[in-house]
C-alpha cells in the first residue's frame, strides 16, 4: 500500500481552506490544518478531527511553523479575504502575506515540498486591461486603503517566485477570482453572501456606486478541481483561476432578489475607494495547461448556496460580527 500524502493547508478553517481540506480528505492525503481562527470557524472542519489522517494546529501562521516529519506539500491560503475584515486588521493582513509566506516557504525549503501560494485578482488592481490575463502586472494603489491586502497578495508571488529562483524551491501560484459557495461568512461584506444575507433578513439589498461595476463569479467546486490539477502539474508562473461569465453588481442584486423570491428594493451608496471597475478572468492558460474550465453555471451554484444559508439558524442568520479581532488590531 502506497504511503499517504502528507500536506499543511495554512487557513483551513476558512471558506475556500475548508473545502481544499474536503478534497485533500477524499484523496486520502494526510492534512495538517492550520488556523489562528480570527475569520476561520472550527466548524467548518470539525467533521474530520476523529479521523486519523488530520491533524488541526491553531496557529497564527506569522510566527515560525513547525511541522513533525516529513511534508510534499504546502497550500498557504491564510489571509483575512474580505475588505471588513482587511480593513480592521491592516497589519495583520500585511504580516500573513509577507511573515507568513516566507515561514511557509522556509519550510518548504527545509521539507523539500511543494509549495502553492492563493494568490489574487487583487494584484490586477482596478485594471487597465480586460479581461485580464496572467502578462499584465496591474494598477494598485499601495498607500490607499485596500493596498494592505493587494501589496500582501503582490510580495507573496515576488517572495514565492524569488525562492523558486534562487532555492529552487518547487512553487505554484493561483490567482484566485471571485469565489463564491457553501461556508462563506455570511456579512463578511463580498457582495454574494452580503444580497443573500439581506434577502434573508428582509433587508433592502445595498449596491456600492450605480452597480455598473462587474465580477465574474466561480463556484467553489470548480475553483477547487483547478487547484489539484495546478498544484499536481510543473508549472510554476502564475495562472488564473475562474469563471469568465462577467455579470454587473446590480443585475447579480437583481438575480438574488428573484433567487430568493423576495421583493427586496435595491438601494445605492457611495462606491468604496479604489472598488474595480471590472473583473473577468482570462482563463486561456489553465484551458491549455490544466485542460480546466468552471462547469458548474451560476444558476446552479447559487442555489446550492442558497441552500447553505437558508440551513442556517435565526441566530446565525442575524449575526453581524462573529469575530473578535481585538487582539490583532494595532490601537
């Protein structure tokens, strides 16, 4: 009998963390879960703690790792993901990025392991070309407010890429677009589970700007069969993973609204700063390389997280800030 993979997923607890634990259990791989729970939810995970094949380490992945025996591979998807979340813990976020990364890839280095970092359509900023492809470098604003979570997505490709070169480590990265699915938090501020949760609630659905602004939608499924096929190839350059069927804010707000059967009202206020104006994934490069496309419609993907939320009790329902971020805010 073949020895079992062993892998470290750094923010396991999370949304997207949580489902790759999904597969990497499926695989029968040995997972080591690790997570500070600042927005991570031992729930999420907690199906798997009596099996023998799983390990959980809460751990804040900004302080030295370390991991017995020996380890082929490494998933660093630990990162506060929403701007509420980034904007209440701005250095936490920059320290995960850059303290954390390069504790993942010292220890990938010591394991001999294979390391993927999730890497971000933030790097493309508010883009100047559409849609975006793996060549453009991107229109950031470092100093404005959401700079703290797209300069951290940013210095992890350039640390990863600087140890593939110079260590030789062998390194992935994927440059996530919208995500959407079960176990998101539901006002974690993304526009899905925040139209969702309104809906719910018989809240009017709140659209930043005049909602011409696009996105591009992937179900988390689909996101995470593009990253087993990325992490199990040879490829070390960035490579985008999504879905390209763009969507404005407001007609997706209007596609909630007649999802949930609600008569909800739209109502508008100002757009956050440096909000982008478009996102749309090119997904030539993982056509090609990883022969990988979303098959899961967003008509279908949106029921079945519909479903999730709708599972949820009154008190999950009408929770407002399930975290307590007091001890990683910089008073």
């Amino acid at each position: 009998m073949a020895e079992r993979k062993r892998i470290l997923i750094t923010g396991a607890a999370g949304f997207l963390g949580s489902h790759l634990c999904d597969r990497f259990i499926k695989e029968d791989y040995h997972v080591f879960a690790m997570d500070n729970l600042i927005t991570g939810r031992l729930k999420n995970i907690e199906q798997y703690f009596p099996l023998e094949n799983f390990e959980f380490y809460h751990h804040d992945v900004s302080k030295f790792i370390h991991i017995p025996g020996k380890l082929d591979y490494i998933l660093h998807f630990a990162s506060p993901a929403s701007p509420i979340d980034y904007l209440k813990i701005p250095i936490q976020t920059l320290k995960v990025g850059s303290l954390g990364i390069h504790n993942c890839l010292g220890l990938a280095k010591a394991k001999n392991a294979t390391l993927m970092i999730a890497s971000t359509s933030e790097v493309y900023g508010d883009p100047e070309i559409h849609p975006q492809t793996e060549e453009y470098w991107g229109h950031v604003n470092p100093i404005g407010p959401r700079g703290v979570y797209d300069e951290a997505k940013r210095f992890q490709e350039a640390m990863t890429m600087a140890y593939h070169n110079y260590h030789k480590i062998d390194t992935r990265i994927v440059r996530i677009f919208n995500t959407y699915g079960p176990r998101m938090r539901l006002n974690d501020g993304r526009a899905l589970p925040a139209f969702i949760g309104q809906a719910l609630r018989g809240e009017d659905i709140t659209v930043f700007g005049d909602g011409s602004q696009t996105r591009s939608f992937c179900y988390v499924d689909d996101l995470v069969e593009g990253i087993f096929r990325l992490l199990h190839s040879d490829y070390v350059k960035p490579v985008n993973l999504g879905n390209p069927d763009e969507i404005s804010i407001k007609e997706f707000a209007e596609e909630i609204i007649e999802l949930t059967g609600t008569d909800q009202k739209i109502v508008f206020k100002d757009l956050p700063i440096n909000d982008p104006q478009q996102r749309q994934p090119d997904i030539t490069l993982a056509k090609k390389l990883l022969d990988w496309e979303p098959k899961v419609s967003r008509s279908e993907g949106l029921k079945r997280t519909y479903d999730f939320f709708k599972s949820l009790t009154p008190e999950e329902l009408n929770e407002k800030d399930h975290y307590n971020f007091d001890k990683y805010i910089v008073k």
